[in-house]
C-alpha cells in the first residue's frame, strides 16, 4: 500500500492510522507530505502533543521519520520482490509554476498558503527567510540521500549495476512532479496554489530513474498521464 502523505498534522492521529494500515497490509510505503510538518497547536501543552514534542518543521520531518521505522513503515527505497519501490522527499516552490498569473488574484502568502503560516522551520534553515523558496525544495531533495540510508545506497547499486532494469519500479511523492499534472490556473478555486504544489527537483529525479510509474498526492485531482514514458498517476 502506498501512501503519499498528508494523513494528519496530528503524530498521534498519523500513528494510529499507520497502525491500522500495518495490522491490513503486508507492506506499507508512506512519504511525509505538508501536513505531516505543520507545528501548530491551540496551546503550547496542545502543540507538544500535537507534534511529538518538537517545535519545528525539520524535526517534525525526524519524528515523523522515526515514527515510520518504528512501525515497519516503508519509507526509503526497498525491493519487494520484482517491485523496486522509490519514496521521495520533496517540498514545493514558488518558480515551479510557469504559466502567468492571473490578474486581481492575490498574491501567494501566509494568508492564501496554509504551510507559510503552519511550517515553523529553524534559523539559518535554508530558504526559510523567503516564501516559496527552492532552496528549501533544494533542502528536501537533497534530504532523500542524506536521510533515507541505507535504501539510497541500494537504489544507487541498482542503477549503476543495471539490476533495476530487471525490475517494475514504482516511484511516489506527495508533491507534483510536472506542472502539467495540475489543471490550468484558471480551473483552480484559488490560481496561486500552483505556486504551492511540485517541485522540479522531483522531475530530475523521475529523469534519472525513469519509473515505470509514479504516484502523487497534494492536489486532490484523480489524474493518470504519461509524460515522457512516466506513467504518473493520482487516485
């Protein structure tokens, strides 16, 4: 069972439903999306609970992380059998929309953008000074190697040894991939949001690995393309 994130904000909400799904299914694969590193709560005893202790984004992303290999819950690259599965970190930015603006809108920001006001992310943490930063989105995908050993060193193994051609490879990420897996802006009931959904960090990453498919999440569209051989695909 793959799923691309965005259960809850709540680790303890997001700890019994991986349970729940860990009792189901042989095998789990789960990736943090936005809501999964909000830090908020009513009151500073509900924010503690809320998010596991932590008071940051960042390490809301650890808590989350160690929750996950606690649980038995597929969060780095792994080989099921002839299945080669891929979850990849990601975070969104602003330059990873392309088509122009629509007039009278407002602008993208803490107001109109849930994770501006939501994410708290530490000081000198990259991109945190400005909204919608790729350096942030940078951060994140730099994060798959740095964070998801050793599933990474394995994934890399296959590549360059060429075994990962002898396997169906499923990649999967919260955050779009390609702009045109989201409905023009003028279809949106707030255009801007297509500021707040992919990453193009994720598309050199489908580049190089070249899936036979990938599954996404965040914008609530069922979705099935093909782009450049990459059947992607949101249910």
């Amino acid at each position: 069972l793959i799923v691309a994130g965005d259960v809850s904000d709540d680790i303890g909400l997001l700890r019994a439903t991986l349970e729940a799904l860990t009792a189901k299914f042989t095998a789990v694969a789960f990736v943090p999306g936005n809501h999964e590193l909000w830090v908020k709560g009513a009151s500073a005893e509900a924010t503690a609970r809320r998010n596991g202790g932590v008071t940051d984004s960042v390490a809301k992303l650890h808590r989350v992380l160690q929750l996950c290999e606690d649980l038995g819950v597929i969060t780095q690259p792994a080989q099921l059998g002839g299945l080669l599965l891929v979850p990849l970190l990601s975070w969104h930015h602003a330059s990873f929309d392309r088509e122009a603006d629509i007039e009278a809108i407002p602008r993208a920001s803490a107001m109109t953008i849930a994770d501006y006001a939501a994410c708290k992310w530490p000081q000198g943490f990259p991109g945190a000074d400005r909204l919608g930063s790729a350096d942030t989105a940078a951060w994140f995908d730099a994060a798959n190697e740095q964070l998801q050993q050793p599933g990474w060193s394995m994934l890399q193994q296959a590549l360059q040894g060429g075994d990962a051609k002898k396997l169906d490879t499923v990649s999967f990420s919260h955050f779009l991939p390609h702009q045109h897996l989201l409905p023009e802006k003028r279809m949106l009931a707030y255009p801007n949001l297509a500021k707040a959904v992919g990453s193009d960090f994720l598309w050199q990453r489908l580049q190089q690995l070249q899936p036979h498919m990938h599954v996404f999440g965040h914008s609530h569209f069922a979705w099935d393309m093909e782009l450049q051989g990459v059947r992607c695909v949101q249910a």
